[in-house]
C-alpha cells in the first residue's frame, strides 16, 4: 500500500468513526423508548462488534479495489449525477474545485511543500508518538502493581492478587493469565469482596479486557477524533451497565447493599486519583466518570435498581448489529475516490471547460473570436 492509498484510508477511519457515531446515536435515541432500551447487555455486544469492524472497514474496502472487486459508485459519483440532473445551484467550476478539495489535501499533506501541511503532519506524528508512549508507560506502571501485589487465591484461568498500592479494583490480563487486583482494606469487608470479584469476573465473560486494550491502541491514532472519545465514553459506560445488570439478574445480589459497595469504592478511589488513574488499559470496578461526576454513578445506580425483566430478542439483535455493520461498510464504499473517468464526469469537465471559456469571452471578446473562428495570431519575439 503506498503513501497515497495509506493516507487515504487513515482519513476514512476517522470520517467513519463520525458516522458511526451518528449511526449509533439515532439507532440508541430510537431504541430509548422500547424495552430494548434497557437491556444493556446486547447493546454492548454492538458496540464490540463495531469496534471490531471500524479499524478494518477502510483497508477492506481499499484491498478489494486492488484486486479489481467493482465497487458502487461513491458519495463522489453520486454528487456528479446529482449536479448533471440539474439538482446543485451551483457553477461548475466551483463545483468541481469542491470535489476536489480531498484530493488537493491529501497531494498537499503527501508533497509537505506547504506550512499548513506541515503543520498538520508533524502535529498528528507528535500527538501519535505521545499516546504511544504513554501506552506503553501505562503498561509498564500496569505491570508492576500486579507483580507486586501477592497472589490470594486462583478462580480457574484467573489469579486474585491483592495490592497495597491499588484503591480500587480492577481486572486486567497478560497473554496467558488473567487477574483480578484488589486493594488490601476490601479483605476487612467480605460481601464487598464478593461482589467486586464477581463483578470483575463477569468483565472477563464479556471480553472486556481485550476490547478495552484495542480502544487503547486505536487512541495514538485517532486522538484528535471527537468521535472517538465519544464512542469510547459510551462503550466504557455501557460496559458497567451491562455488568451490573447481569449480575442482579444471575446472582441476585442485594441491589441495595451493591450501590453501597459502588458509592464505598468511589469513595477509596478519591484517596488515591492519581496513582489510579495511571493505569491502563484495564477495567475498574469504578471509572473516573463515576469517580468525577456524581451524575455518572447515580446513572449506574439507576440501573442497578430498575425492575428486573430480561429482554432477549436476538433476531431484533440480530437485525441491527448487521444493519449498522452493513452501514458502515457502505459509508466506507461511499468515502472511496473514483478510480476511472465515468461519463457523468467527461460530461462535467465538458461543461467546466465551456463555463471557462465563457468567462474568457468575457474579459477577453477579441480572444473568444479568434477561438471560434480558428484563427490565432502568433507575436514575433
């Protein structure tokens, strides 16, 4: 893949997480009045799902226009028909100068022979170098406190460790081993215990370890992104949710007794922000939402407490988890430059080199006459 084709599809990574969000947004607005709304669960499972889909979408989609696959036509085509129907006011030339624009800014960024160019590329390489390294600064810090907390008891694959360091537990894994870090005060009380442990537990059923440690490597790359922080905030809560829910319906824990347990661990977490920020990426019982905003753990606290009533429905699951993949697939399809000259386009740049000639009839009318009648004067030296 080279420079062009590489830049291109970093661009449409980032115009997909924008649409993907609007995608999800309006599919959650509509869903917010249904009993679907509220079972949290397959909500996530989307989300995973999209996560997964998103960072392929482009390459996917580039690779088959390189083994000849004939795609749709593109948002860029269909822009093309529109105006030849006679449905864009607007003159050709600036018409075909906004086609452009992509095209201009990916040659600009490729040369480097602008300021704004360079700019834009040093910033994002400097932004990409930071997050990387303090990805990996995070993993190192991650890495210590749980080789340095003791092991207390093995749950089949998972080691419980327990730490002098930590505030509040979290779940994180290594290639082959996963863990369950606890902090030394919560032995004093045995049915928080219980119930931080069950929760992380039920954190390691959903793979939220793994999709939390492919947010972390998407974030060198998309840190400017709003979009990406806003999906990422909507993962992370729907996560929770989603834990919490399963864990009144399976276990039937006290709904009372575990917002006192979420209310007590944010309450540790404040001691020690800090230190408990660092570390990443990993899955707490209590995020820094919660700890920040009240709003956030009231929100959680709520659907703990919300009327137990399961709501199933895979083919309804289903349908939308292949309806917004589908989408994005072809948001994909859409982003992709045309590769060919079609005849909508021969008949626009007809039309731009009629409309430029015009306009040098204007300024110029003894100019116009000579091209119409063919005849040209050449100047002697």
């Amino acid at each position: 893949m080279n420079a062009d084709a590489l830049l291109n599809a970093y661009i449409d990574l980032n115009l997909l997480f924008l649409a993907a969000v609007g995608l999800w947004l309006i599919m959650r607005r509509g869903l917010s009045t249904t009993r679907a709304g509220k079972s949290y669960l397959p909500q996530l499972r989307v989300l995973n799902i999209l996560t997964l889909v998103l960072p392929l979408a482009p390459f996917v989609v580039v690779f088959l226009s390189y083994i000849n696959v004939r795609a749709p036509s593109n948002i860029s085509d269909l822009l093309v028909a529109q105006y030849l129907q006679g449905n864009v006011s607007m003159s050709a030339t600036k018409f075909e100068t906004l086609l452009g624009l992509r095209e201009d800014a990916v040659r600009a960024l490729i040369l480097q022979q602008t300021l704004w160019a360079k700019v834009i590329t040093y910033s994002i390489i400097a932004g990409s170098v930071f997050y990387v390294l303090s990805l990996f600064a995070s993993l190192i810090k991650l890495r210590q406190v749980v080789y340095d907390s003791f092991l207390y008891k093995r749950i089949g694959k998972v080691e419980l460790r327990v730490s002098q360091e930590t505030q509040v537990a979290f779940s994180t894994r290594g290639f082959f081993r996963h863990f369950v870090v606890i902090p030394a005060p919560l032995l004093e009380r045995p049915a928080d215990l219980r119930m931080t442990v069950a929760h992380e537990l039920q954190h390691f059923r959903h793979r939220d370890i793994e999709y939390e440690f492919l947010l972390e490597l998407l974030r060198p790359i998309l840190f400017w992104n709003p979009a990406y922080f806003l999906w990422r905030r909507d993962v992370r809560a729907l996560r929770e949710f989603a834990c919490d829910q399963v864990l009144m319906r399976r276990l039937n824990f006290d709904a009372r007794d575990y917002c006192e347990c979420l209310i007590r661990a944010c309450a540790d977490a404040v001691k020690q922000p800090n230190l408990f920020m660092r570390r990443s990426p990993v899955v707490p019982l209590v995020n820094q939402r919660e700890i920040r905003r009240s709003s956030a753990l009231a929100k959680r606290i709520f659907v703990v407490t919300m009327p137990r009533s399961p709501v199933s429905m895979p083919v309804t699951w289903t349908f939308i988890t292949v309806t917004l993949v589908g989408a994005i697939f072809y948001s994909a399809i859409l982003l992709q430059r045309s590769n060919d000259w079609t005849h909508d386009r021969i008949m626009l740049s007809t039309i731009v080199n009629l409309e430029r000639m015009a306009n040098r009839a204007q300024l110029d009318p003894v100019v116009a006459t000579n091209a119409l009648t063919g005849s040209f004067t050449v100047g002697s030296p």
